[in-house]
C-alpha cells in the first residue's frame, strides 16, 4: 500500500513543477514571425502545417493562414448588430464565448474584411450585456433583418494597440520558429 502513495505523491509533485524546470526540461516557446521578423504571438497550437492558433503578448489569440498572413478565425454564428447591418452601422455583439479574447472576421471572406478593415474583437473579460438586436451578419456577408432582446457579448473594430494583432495582413512569409 505505501509504494503507491509514494508513487501518487511522485506523479502529483512532476505534474505541479513550472514547465521550466529541468526537472522536466526546458520550456519550449514557438513563435509566429512575419517575413520582417517581428514576433506576432506564441504558437499554442496548429489546425494544419501552416495553419497556427496564436497567442499575442497581450493574451488575445487567433488563428492564421499563413500562405497569406491574414485571420482566418470566423464568426461562425454570425454578428449581430443594434442597428441595420446593410449600412455597416451599429455596435457588434456576439452570442458565443468561445470568442471572447480572439480577433476574428465577420466573413468568410477573408480578403473583403482586410480592404473594408473589419476585424474585430471581443474583450477577454466582456460580460453579457441584454441588447435590442435589429440584424444579423452572417458569416456568408447575408444580413438578416430581425427585432430581438437577448444577452450578448460585445465586439470591437480590432485595435492593434490592445489585442497585438494588426489589421492589414502580416508581410508573407510567415515563419513559425
């Protein structure tokens, strides 16, 4: 019986080391470069070979193409917005928090969102605010006329400033070291 406590203690004391210690070995920190070679975040993990999810110094993440140095992070669900998104008006919110602390595109379409500059963002800490909701962007680009209160998380145009992640594609090619 006391050898597997000993064991139990072994096994809970490695899985408690910081991922620095030699104990375990040293820390491994792959980044995203642009062809510049500025750092764009930490890799923290990949859908495909050129496909990584990052992380910026600021705690935002998203995820990128990198053949073409922009987002590819989509609001699947659509956004939605308190006045009419056929006139591109209005406060965007959200109704998943799997968005919340990401950059993320509107579109599918990639390369409309960079020549209208629409990314955006959503607070890592946003809270659900009730929202009178007048449409809906679905990810296509269809906008969908409806009247709804509900509970939404807000989104804002992408600020480089406070997420990282800049609002015109990064200068290919992108390194992951």
């Amino acid at each position: 019986m006391k050898p597997k406590i000993i064991t139990a203690v072994m096994i809970i004391t490695a899985l408690l080391l910081p991922m620095g210690s030699s104990a375990i070995g040293p820390a491994v920190n792959v980044v995203l470069k642009d062809a510049n070679g500025v750092k764009v975040g930490s890799v923290i993990g990949m859908e495909a070979a050129s496909w990584p999810y990052v992380l910026t110094n600021e705690g935002y993440r998203t995820y990128f193409k990198i053949g073409n140095g922009k987002v590819q992070v989509v609001a699947e669900d659509g956004v939605f917005t308190d006045t009419d998104c056929f006139e591109e008006m209005g406060n965007a919110y959200l109704n998943r928090k799997k968005l919340l602390g990401a950059v993320f595109s509107p579109l599918y379409d990639i390369n409309n969102v960079y020549i209208a500059g629409g990314l955006l963002y959503s607070p890592i800490n946003a809270q659900l605010k009730m929202v009178n909701i007048r449409s809906k962007r679905e990810a296509d680009g269809t906008c969908i006329t409806l009247v709804e209160t509900n509970e939404y998380f807000p989104a804002y145009p992408n600020d480089p400033g406070i997420t990282g992640i800049a609002n015109t594609a990064y200068p290919n090619r992108m390194l992951i070291e």
